[in-house]
C-alpha cells in the first residue's frame, strides 16, 4: 500500500482528474479519495492573545529558587 498526497481538478463533466507519481505502474487500483474544502480562499483569523504591559521589572527582583519559596515550615492554623 501506498500513500500519495497530491492536488486533484474536477473538470465541468465532474471527472476527477489527478497526476500520480510514474513510479506507479500504469492498472487498476483500489483508491481512498477524501474531498477536503478549498483552503486558498478561506483565510483563518490569527490567534489575538490578551497582552497586559505592566512597565518594566523591578532591577531587585531575584527569581532565585530560594528567593521564591520559603523554606521554613508553615503552621496549619
């Protein structure tokens, strides 16, 4: 078995025209034909991500892993 992805035409007389590799031998074969819509005229939105600017960083901030997280134990109130 072999897959082949390619474009295809349907000309007026509704014949589905369609070039193969020539590595394919000249018969007949069992063929799986999926029609997908045209993707040339359908333009998808870009994805507008939420952008919040808060100003710059603060020159002190430490993102350390000791500086993030405490490590004495908290009491369970």
């Amino acid at each position: 078995m072999q897959t082949i992805q390619t474009t295809a035409t349907i000309n007026p007389e509704h014949q589905l025209m369609i070039q193969v590799p020539s590595s394919i031998p000249a018969g007949k074969y069992k063929v799986v034909l999926v029609i997908e819509p045209k993707t040339e005229t359908q333009k998808s939105e870009p994805f507008k991500f939420p952008v919040d600017d808060y100003g710059p960083w603060p020159v002190d901030l430490s993102l350390k892993r000791e500086d993030l997280y405490d490590r004495r134990p908290r009491l369970l109130n």
